[in-house]
C-alpha cells in the first residue's frame, strides 16, 4: 500500500498539463511563467518517479478472470482544466490564491478518494484503467498499459483499497 505523499505526488503529477498551460497564459510575467512551467515539470517527474517505486514493491500473483476498459474516468478529470483559464488576462494575486485553494481542496479529495487512480498524465503516457474480475472472486481496478488476457496469472502491487498497478 502507498503513503499518503506518494499520493500527493500522484495528485500533482495529474496537474502537470494544468501548470502547462498556466506558463502559457502568464508568459508575458516571466517569473511567474516560468514558476508554473517549474511546477509542471516536476509534476510530470513526479510520475515517472511514483511508477518507478512501484515497480520496485514485492508483487502479489493474482490471477485475471476478465478485464474490461474504463476509459471514462481520465476525461472526467479534465473538466477540472478548465476553470482556471476561464478569466481572461494573466491572473492577478486573487485569481492565484482562488487556483491554490481549488488545487487544495481538490487535492484532498483526490488523496482521500477512492479516485486516487484517475489521472490523466498515466493515459498520455500509455497506461490504461481496467475493471478486472480475480480468480478469488473480487473485483479491482487495474492499471496497467495492456489488457490483461483472461485467465492469465499477473504480478500486481496494492496501489489503494481496490486498485491495482501491473507493471508490465
């Protein structure tokens, strides 16, 4: 099971588009521009760097009865973009301290959450949600950047309550 920054790490990783297109909104203030371009590399690093720890975690054999795609949880996340380039302008003080307290909220919803899988970055990167159905008759969420076949024995790590990470 992960700790709880590792969800954090996760949580900001899933932003790092976000803090992408915040530099580009704030070029013409290069501090600020070049904070948020900051931020969204080591978010992204931050990924890298979570799927790394998990692969290094002592796996559990489980063996797959079925596998079906969910691939409508990563789009629902991406509504949350799109409130902070709304105003028009490179945002005032006001405008970055509403971003922050949404970004805190939201982040602790997500840490809290059972959606602590959903991030949109895992899909650019290759890596795909699946519901999968076990031999032993639970069902979880996979991640991992193929299908599993049905009947096939995978090596998993526990990533939270009902969630898998198969590190192919």
């Amino acid at each position: 099971m992960f700790r709880s920054w590792e969800y954090w790490l996760l949580f900001f990783s899933s932003y790092a588009p976000l803090f992408a297109m915040l530099a580009i909104r704030t070029y013409e203030r290069v501090w600020l521009s070049s904070l948020f371009a900051g931020i969204g590399l080591l978010a992204a690093f931050g990924l890298f760097a979570f799927l790394r720890l998990s692969s290094k975690r002592t796996p559990d054999r489980i063996r797959v009865v079925s596998a079906d795609s969910r691939p409508a949880d990563a789009t629902a996340y991406i509504a949350s973009y799109i409130i902070p380039l709304f105003p028009s302008g490179s945002p005032g003080a006001n405008q970055l301290l509403a971003l922050s307290v949404l970004l805190a909220v939201l982040g602790a919803i997500y840490v809290q959450s059972a959606l602590v899988y959903v991030n949109p970055m895992l899909h650019v990167f290759g890596w795909r949600t699946f519901d999968i159905l076990e031999s032993s008759g639970r069902r979880s969420v996979l991640i991992a950047r193929e299908a599993p076949a049905s009947g096939s024995e995978i090596d998993v790590n526990k990533f939270a309550p009902g969630v898998l990470i198969w590190s192919t």
